[in-house]
C-alpha cells in the first residue's frame, strides 16, 4: 500500500505527528471538556480526529462515533444522519443493551435501509414537522444518556457550522440544551469556517456560548513531517537529494492533503532517486493533470475576480488588497471593485484569510496560477 494516504484513515503507521494535539484531545476528554477543532480544508483535522478516536477504542474504556455532516442540508437530515451513526451497535455491547436498542428502534418505527455493498443500515425518521423533529431528537438523546451508562461515550461531528445553514430551525439551542443534560459523553465539533465556528462558540447571543474548548489546528512542523517522509521514502527505497523534502513541504506550504497528494505521486511513480528535476517533472504531470478542472473555475468568476485570484497567488499572500501599488501592478480596476471581489471569492471559498493575509485556497490551483 502506498504510504502516503490520501483518502480517510489507515492507522498510526501512516499518521504523522500531531502529538501535541493529540494528547490535548485526549486530556480535554478524560476531563469530561468538549471542544472544537478549526481549521482550513485539507489540513488534516478530520485524519487527527479519527486518529485520536482509534487511540480512545484501544483502551477499550471509550465508545466513539464519527459523523460527517457536510451534505446535510436540514434538520431533518441531520437527524437522520445522527440517528443513523448513534444506532450502529458495537458487538462488544451487552445483550442488554442491544434490547433496549431494538426497542427503541421499534418506538421511534424509522424506515430502515441496507447498502447494497456493505451491507450497513441506515435510518430514516419520518418528521413531519419541526415539533416532531424535536421530539425525535430529544429520543435520540435520551437512547444516549441510557447507551453511556455503560460506557463512556465520545462523538465527533465534523463540519459542524452546516448547522447555521438549515432553514428554519432552533437546532443550536435543542443540540445546546440536549448535550447540556448528559453526563457520560463528550463532544468534538471541528469544521473548516473557523469565522462561523468562532461566531458560534464566542457569541454570547448563541446557544453554545462559551460550551467547548476552541483549537485551531495549523501545518504541521517542518522538521516532524521531513523525518515522517524520509521515513516513508526509504521504506520504498527511494532515495532522495538532500533539499528535495524541503522542496516538497514549499511547495506545499505544509498543508497536509497537498503534501500527501504529492508525496503519494512521487510513489506511484516508482522512481528509485528523486532530484529536483524530477519533482519538477512530477509536479508538472500533476498540474497538467488538473488543468481542465482548473480552467473549468474560469467560468465560475468575473473577470476582476480572476485576475484577483492570480494576483494572489503570484503574491503568495497578500494583505493589503486595496493598496495603489497592488492595484496597478495587476490592472485591478478600482479599490471598491477589489473590495467587492475580494467578498465574492471568499463566498464562494476560493480564497481564505490567514495572519491578515489572503490565500487562494486550494494549493495546486494557486501554484497553477502562479504560472498564468
């Protein structure tokens, strides 16, 4: 197997570092603290999440349940997807509880499906109305509070500010006052709009004012992921020049889903050395392989917008985007326009904001427009 992992999580051996952060979810845990997790997309939180949550399994002391709620767009598919992840049955559970489970599922009388290829159910409760969906999910809640009296239980919801987004509904202060009443489980919330996340802990005119512990996650140290990946290297016996590491993570920027996605081509490639010019060679493919999807985002953006995001990018960052000298350097209009477009693409997250300065978002696309 490749070692450098692209797509969910596949144990200890191809997680790197995050000790610290780690060791911080599990002591925010064991002290019954909930917390969340912020950061921009692809810097690898839901891969620590789910490592911390696989150290909790082994200790056998913890139940833990990961959903991701990204494609909900309701409460009602909230619920769903909650009630779905809260009644897969650990077979370590006792028959007892499997009753009880049984009967609860018999009383809430949910439509229940099989995927076809796994096999694995899923549940679907029939709301007609927001006062029945409050009442299914205080069920759900109340299914918990029993289900954590044999075992501590810990739930990790990730893309949790997609709540903000439901039509119509009070669901911040029903999860808020729901999770206020239990006594065996602790929450993590993580997402990647760290403003709208930051805004739901932080304001005291919210449900969750004040109710986790914040952590906001950042690239990984240099020196940890250069040793993780001549690890790595040397395991597939792929020897390398001494700046290339280096090369990669600047490339990069260290954000972790570009350094694996590029360190997992530069296997793929069964080179045996690896240059300069052969990440060069490696890097170029992997732009060209990108390049329509990229040209694609061309269509999605005015004008001004476009010749904004390869300013960005050819800046490398750039904080000060009304300046006079930023605007003719670029042939950007008018301060106001700017300004304006600024909004839009981070709208439309093309952009981020990061230590006063703005980022396109996606690494490969800013290093394809560093060349335009």
């Amino acid at each position: 197997m490749n070692p450098f992992i692209i797509k969910d999580y596949a144990g200890p051996e191809c997680f790197c570092d995050r000790e610290m952060e780690t060791e911080r979810i599990i002591n925010a845990i064991n002290n019954q603290r909930n917390l969340t997790i912020s950061s921009i997309r692809k810097m690898g939180k839901t891969g620590l999440i789910k490592h911390t949550l696989h150290l909790l399994n082994k200790t056998g002391d913890f139940e833990t349940i990961y959903l991701d709620i990204y494609d909900t767009y309701s409460t009602t598919e909230f619920i769903n997807k909650f009630g779905t992840a809260l009644l897969q049955i650990n077979e370590t559970f006792s028959e007892k509880l499997k009753r009880k489970t049984n009967e609860f599922i018999k009383r809430l009388r949910p439509t229940i499906t099989y995927d076809s290829l796994t096999g694995a159910p899923s549940f679907s409760f029939y709301i007609a109305n927001d006062s029945q969906g409050n009442n299914t999910l205080s069920e759900l809640f109340a299914y918990l509070q029993n289900r954590s009296a044999e075992k501590q239980i810990v739930i990790a919801i990730d893309e949790f500010q997609q709540i903000t987004s439901y039509p119509g509904t009070n669901l911040e202060a029903l999860l808020r006052s729901n999770i206020q009443s239990l006594q065996n489980v602790q929450f993590i919330f993580s997402g990647s709009d760290k403003r709208l996340l930051s805004n739901m802990f932080t304001n005291a005119k919210r449900p969750f004012y004040q109710s986790t512990e914040l952590m906001h996650l950042e690239e990984i140290p240099a020196e940890s992921y250069t040793d993780f990946i001549a690890s790595k290297f040397k395991q597939e016996k792929i020897s390398c020049e001494k700046d290339v590491i280096p090369s990669i993570l600047a490339w990069t920027k260290r954000h972790t889903y570009y350094v694996q996605f590029l360190c997992n081509k530069i296997v793929s490639a069964e080179i045996k050395h690896l240059n300069r010019n052969t990440l060069s060679e490696i890097i170029y493919g992997l732009l060209q392989d990108n390049e329509a999807y990229y040209f694609e985002y061309r269509n999605l953006v005015t004008a001004l917008q476009w010749k904004l995001l390869i300013a960005i990018a050819k800046e490398n960052g750039v904080s000060k985007t009304s300046s006079s000298l930023f605007i003719r350097k670029y042939d950007l209009s008018n301060p106001s326009s700017v300004a304006r477009g600024i909004k839009a693409l981070q709208e439309k997250e093309l952009i981020h904001k990061a230590d006063e300065n703005y980022y396109v978002y996606d690494v490969f696309f800013s290093r394809w427009l560093e060349r335009r």
